[in-house]
C-alpha cells in the first residue's frame, strides 16, 4: 500500500522535473541569429591569427 503511494509520488515528481527541464531550455534557448552571429566571429579570430 505504501509502496504504491510512493510509486505515485515519485512518478509525478519526476513529471514535474521533466516538463521544468524542457521550459527552462525554451525559455533559455538563444536565437539563430545570435548563434550566427558568434561563429562568424569566432571563425574571423581564427583567420586574423
């Protein structure tokens, strides 16, 4: 009986962290552009070298 009280309980738990997880990374996720923008700098820092 307790047992599946737990099971339930850690079940949802873990529902909880996933969905943080993914919102977290849409929240956070940088913009193309941005991403664009820092490999042509990096790649002229490699080339003025």
């Amino acid at each position: 009986m307790i047992a599946k009280v737990w099971k339930k309980v850690l079940l949802f738990v873990l529902i909880i962290a996933c969905l943080f997880n993914v919102i977290n990374k849409l929240v956070h996720k940088a913009s193309m552009e941005q991403e664009v923008k820092a490999s042509a700098e990096y790649i002229q820092e490699q080339q003025n070298k």
